[in-house]
C-alpha cells in the first residue's frame, strides 16, 4: 500500500514539474513577445491573452510529440543489461524539434494571409520559427527527458526492490520449511591430537566419559580419544539416540543390552561395558529402552 503511495506521489510530482516548465515557458516568451511588440511598435492594440493564445497552441503541439520521448525513455529504461542510448535520445529531441517547427511554421502560414507557398515556407517561416522557438523547444525536451528518466529509473529500482523482497519471503520460508526437515545434530566429532585431526562418525562412538575439563569419547573399535569439551556441550550436538544416563556419562543408546537394576543401577552396553545410571536419570532410560 506504502509503495502504491509513493508511485501515485511521484507520478504527480513528475507530472508537476513539467506543467510548470511549460508554465514558464510559455509565460515567457508572451512577455518576450509583448518587448518586441511594445519596443518595436509593431501593434499598439495587442493583448497579453492574444499572444498567449498563440503561444499556448505551440506549445500543446510540443507537449504532443514529448509523448514519443515518454514511449523511448521508458522502454530504454526497463531494457534490461543494455546502457541508456544517449545519442540515439539526442537525435530524436532534434527530429523533434524540428517537426514542431516544421508544423508550426505550416499552420502560421495557412492561417495568415500569405497564400501557400514551399518556397515562402522554406525561407520565411521555417528559418524564422527555427530562431524564435528551437533553442527553447531543445531546452525543453531535454528538461523532460531529464524528468523521465528520473521517474521512470525510479519506478524500475521500486519494482527491482519489490522483487527482492518477494524473494527475500520466499527463501525464509524454503528456510524454516528445510530447517523443519533437516536434523541439524553432528554426524561426526571433530577431535584434535597433536597437531592433527581426528573424524569420528558418531555411530562409531559408544559412550562419552566426563574427565575434569576434558570428556573421554569411547568407540566401538575398542579406542579412547580425550576432547576439550563438556558433557553439556556435546549432548547439544549429538543425535537423540545419545542419552545422558549420569552427570559423567552419555551412552549410545543403540549399543545398549540391558539394564540392570540394582542398589546401584547399571547399563551394559554390546560389548559388556558396564556404565553406572545415576538415580535422577534412571526414569528417562527405562522410558528410552521401552
């Protein structure tokens, strides 16, 4: 809704700029023309209006053959991968300009009193129209050009941000649906002897033993490897068939046998380790071998 907003503001905003260029303009060259007349006293009767009139249906024609300017910059501007063609816009302001002149200087011929003629149309009007109205005509469609061009690059990073955020929904939600799947426990330890390492695949590994600082990982190949860990550390990690079975042990709970039960309760692994069972976790093994 937000960006709606500001693509009707811009529009309008776009829209204003230009009325007021023409504004202006149009304003201008009737008190240029009004000097000349007043200066030259070329007609003492002449009105403000009169002249405005003139100039305004001069102007509509220009305003009517920017519209082309609207149709190129902005299929110049959603073009994708391809440089805004500078020279290309320079050469149709001037074809432009020049039919603005060409028609204008046509119809104050038709409308005057001077009967038609290529010849008198060609070395009167034109050249004189060509004096009077190119440079600001040029002007003009430049400043137009120049809006455009702002407005509609604009346009195109709003919808370029659109698409981004579009995509930016999209993968968190491909995100949180994958993270839903995926376990995201260790399939391996990382151990470091000496200067090496060592990979362990966590099947391998039968129970973990709390030792001061350190925990001792117990494989199934009969070997011990000591690891800068914690207990609490490791249980975070490991797969959910690993079982905190006492404050100083964690068991692979697939290479459990049996449990026994007892004054001192013990778990006895495949190969007939026995690993004590503190009190506290008893109920959480008996509901794991169930």
């Amino acid at each position: 809704m937000l960006s709606k907003f500001k693509d009707i503001s811009n529009s309008r905003r776009s829209i204003l700029i230009i009325a007021l260029i023409i504004l202006i303009a149009i304003t201008f060259e009737t008190l240029q023309q009004m000097y000349y007349i007043k200066r030259f006293q070329i007609d003492e009767n002449i009105a403000f209006f009169d002249i405005l009139k003139a100039q305004a249906y001069r102007w509509i024609i220009w305003l009517l053959f920017s519209l082309v300017l609207v149709w190129y910059i902005k299929a110049q501007t959603f073009k994708l991968k391809i440089a805004f063609n500078i020279f290309k816009l320079i050469g149709i302001i001037f074809c432009l300009v020049f039919l603005n002149i060409f028609i204008i200087s046509l119809s104050q011929m038709i409308l005057s009193e001077y009967s038609f003629s290529l010849t008198e149309l060609f070395t009167e009007f034109i050249p004189f129209f060509t004096y009077q109205k190119a440079p600001i005509y040029t002007l003009g469609y430049i400043a137009i050009s120049l809006i455009l061009y702002l407005y509609f690059d604009n346009e195109k990073l709003q919808i370029e941000v659109q698409k981004l955020s579009e995509l930016k929904q999209t993968n968190t939600k491909l995100y949180n649906k994958l993270r839903t799947q995926v376990d995201e426990k260790s399939t391996v330890l990382n151990i470091k002897i000496g200067n090496k390492r060592k990979i362990i695949p966590v099947e391998q590994i039968s129970w973990i033993e709390a030792d001061d600082y350190c925990v001792k990982v117990h494989t199934t190949t009969n070997k011990t490897y000591t690891m800068r860990s914690s207990l609490k550390a490791l249980e975070e990690k490991l797969n959910t068939n690993f079982l905190r079975v006492h404050r100083k042990a964690i068991v692979n709970m697939d290479l459990a046998r049996e449990l026994h039960l007892a004054n001192t309760p013990n778990l006895i692994l495949k190969n007939k380790t026995e690993i004590p069972v503190s009190k506290s976790n008893l109920r959480s093994v008996k509901d794991f071998l169930k």
